[in-house]
C-alpha cells in the first residue's frame, strides 16, 4: 500500500513537471495562463509536498496496526558455556580405567523458531486499524486543503499582477492626456493667455500621478516575486501573464450552495474523520481491561539430551496464555472517560464549523453582491467622467474653463477607472472566494 501510494504522489510530482513545460513555451510567446500556474504551483508548493509526506506516513500507519492480525516468527540461536559440569567416577577394577560420567554439557548450542501470536484480544487490533484509517483519510483531506489554499493564493497574486498592471496602464493614460494638455497650456502662457500658475499646476498634478505609478510599480514587482516563489521559479523571473481582468455575474442559488458546502468542504470531513478516530480510540479504551488470549509456539534444535549430550537434536514447545487485568488502579476507566470526552468535542467542534461555513457563504454572497453593484456604478460614473472631461477640454481650448477645473475633471476620470479595477478585482476574488467557501476545488 505505501508503494502505491508513493506511486501516486510520484505520478502526481511528474505530471506537476509535464504540465509546467507548455507553461514555459506559452509564457515565452503570449504568457502563462492561470490555469497552469495553479498547475504549477500544486507541484512546487512545499505544504503540498508536506502533506504528501504526511498521507504517506499515514498510510504506513495502517499497515503498521494491520500487523497487530498477524502472527510474530522470530528466528533463535544461542551459545552457552557451563561450568563446573557435576559428574562422577565410576572405578570398575584394576585392568578397567575409570570412567567419568557428567551431567550436562559444557558448550551448549541451539537454535530454533518462535512464534507468538494473538488469537483474541477483544477488539483492540481491530480498533487500531480504524483509528490509523481515520488518521489516513484525515490526511487525505489535509492534503485537499492544502492544495486549494496553494491555488487560492496564486489566484489572488495572479489577478493581483493583472489589476497592478491595469492601474499603470491608467495612470499612464493620464499622464499622456495630462502632458498633451500642458503643451497647449505653455503655448498659451507663450502667447500671454495663461499664468505661470497654470503651468505649475498642471506640472504638479502630473508629477503626483507619476508618483502614484512608481508606487503601483513597486507593489507589482513585489507581487511578481510571491507569484515566481509561489511557482518554484527564480524570485527575479520575468512575469508575463495571459488573461483578462473581466468579471462575468454568475447564476447563484444561495439554499444550494449552502447544501453543497455541508457536503463538499474539506473540513467538515477531516472533523468527521476526527470524530471516527475518537470513537475507535473509546473502543480500543474499552480493551484495555479484557481478557487476552495468545499462543506460543516454539521449534528448534540443541544440545544436551540424553543418552548423547553432545549431538543436537529436536525440541519443541506450545502454550496458551490467558490474562486477564483484575485491577489497573482505575486507568482503564479514566482513559475511557477521556475517551468519550474527545468523541463529545469532536461532535462540538463539527456543530460549530458548520456553523461557521454557512455564515461564511452568507458573507461571501453578500460581498459577491456588493461587488457587483459597484461595478455597475463604477461603470457608470467612468461615462459620465468621460463626457465631463470630454466638456472640460472643449471649453478648456476655448479659454472658458480654470486649470483646476480641467484638472478636477481629470482626476475624476482616473479615479472611476481604477475604482472599477479594484470592484472588478475584488468581484472576481469573490467569486473564487465563494467556491472555496462551498469547497469547489479551483482546478
């Protein structure tokens, strides 16, 4: 079994290895999907990989409790000197040596064959083989885990990456506008239609925002080395990335989802898991003071037997054992109060977490909700900041209209693009956020 399953996260390792070689020709011509980032990172991901070591231990751990249905062979071999060796003298007349007869050997050999086996033991190899299984499965759901929270942040670093770069490409777009419209303001101020106020106005408004793209640039190249860490890949790797920050509203049935998280989270199974175990330990409790049966079983071959001490012959022996604790000091007892106390807050802890997970989809469907009602308004307010700046130009051309106020025209326009980049961002982190909250696998 450890050698399938070592098989398995094998197989898992090489496909992470296969799957990152189309990754790399995609990023070197149009960039690298989220898809195969998240592919990626599931196979260089070191708690991943930490709980593939941990589901193989636990896999191992049942094939250690099996053993417990299985009889012990041992395989014997001694030597002995002895000394002194009692003996007498037999004198049978004067034409006859004496003769001396001992009653043992001096140089002892054997060797043999034991086997020890269980033939009753009230359940308790039974109950440790349950306990080891339910430590499996609650490996097996670690590992889920793990792997969903690997996905979930490189879908946050990679949308994060595509909004940074957006906002430089706003900010950037101001800039330009903001640089076409100080070349008509310094013709202006040549021709004595303008102040010097003006210009350093609209000078200082410029170097704001290209303040405000160096921070933006800062912030992407930090994202950019988690996203590289996260991929097991240079920190200094170039990032370019093939996707779209669009968000596209969802069908949702709220009753549904909550139903779908009470069976599909994670969670909520390793808890059921936990309970299991905490039953299987109250059974294997309960064993402690029983009767217990085992048989013995011995062959093998020595020296020392009558009437030719020194030639080894066979020997062997059988014998069942049957013990039975009469009194432990109360430990039985309270190690099964223990016992039952961990199955009740197992129970407790189950209750609660569910609990928690439908409060969590509640509070994910509103902020997916909330979402999406500022990006419709965000949408709206870009319109109305495109046609007023659009205004602002016109009479800002004609002589009718302040530097401040073009520049107030200005800055509404850039700040309803990047507030509809951050709503759209934040809609779509909330729909992934949803999926994790009912335990839908982002892969």
């Amino acid at each position: 079994m450890k050698q399938t399953l070592q098989s398995r996260v094998a197989c898992m390792v090489l496909w992470g290895v296969l799957v990152s070689l189309p990754a790399i020709a995609r990023q070197q011509s149009e960039g690298m999907t989220l898809r195969e980032a998240v592919s990626i990172a599931l196979g260089q991901n070191a708690q991943v990989i930490q709980a593939m070591e941990s589901l193989i231990g636990a896999e191992a751990k049942i094939s250690e409790s099996r053993s417990a249905l299985l009889p012990a062979v041992n395989a014997l071999a001694a030597y002995a000197r002895l000394g002194p060796i009692a003996s007498y003298t037999v004198n049978i007349g004067p034409m006859v040596p004496p003769i001396t007869m001992k009653f043992g050997v001096e140089n002892t050999y054997s060797a043999g064959v034991s086997v020890q086996h269980s033939l009753f033991n009230w359940g308790r190899a039974e109950a440790g083989i349950e306990i080891s299984e339910a430590g499996a499965r609650m490996s097996q759901s670690g590992l889920e885990l793990a792997r969903q929270a690997a996905a979930n942040q490189v879908i946050q670093l990679f949308y994060g990456i595509l909004v940074s770069k957006e906002a430089i490409g706003v900010l950037d777009q101001s800039i330009r506008s903001l640089e076409n419209r100080l070349d008509i303001l310094t013709k202006r101020f040549d021709a004595g239609l303008a102040s010097n106020f003006d210009l350093l106005t609209m000078e200082v408004q410029i170097a704001s925002i290209r303040s405000r793209k160096v921070d933006t640039q800062s912030n992407l190249r930090k994202l950019e080395f988690l996203f590289n860490r996260f991929l097991g890949r240079e920190i200094e790797t170039p990032v370019e990335l093939h996707g779209e920050l669009k968000y596209t509203s969802p069908g949702i049935d709220g009753q549904r989802l909550k139903e779908t998280a009470a069976t599909q989270r994670r969670e909520l199974e390793q808890l059921k898991q936990q309970e299991a175990m905490s039953l299987a330990q109250v059974n294997l409790t309960n064993s402690f003071d029983k009767p217990n049966v085992n048989l013995s079983l011995t062959w093998g071959l020595r020296n020392g037997y009558m009437p030719n001490l020194d030639v080894l012959r066979g020997n062997w022996n059988a014998g069942l054992v049957l013990s039975y604790p009469v009194f432990d000091g109360f430990k039985t007892k309270n190690q099964l109060e223990q016992a039952e106390v961990n199955v009740r807050l197992a129970q407790l802890r189950y209750n609660d977490v569910k609990t928690a997970i439908t409060m969590e989809v509640n509070q994910t469907l509103v902020d997916l909700q909330a979402n999406e009602e500022k990006i419709g308004i965000e949408q709206l307010k870009v319109r109305l900041a495109e046609e007023a700046l659009k205004i602002a130009d016109e009479r800002f051309a004609k002589g009718l209209l302040s530097t401040t106020d073009l520049l107030d025209s200005q800055t509404s326009l850039e700040n309803a693009r990047l507030n509809l980049l951050q709503a759209t961002y934040s809609a779509i982190l909330a729909r992934y956020s949803l999926d994790k909250a009912v335990g839908k696998a982002p892969y």
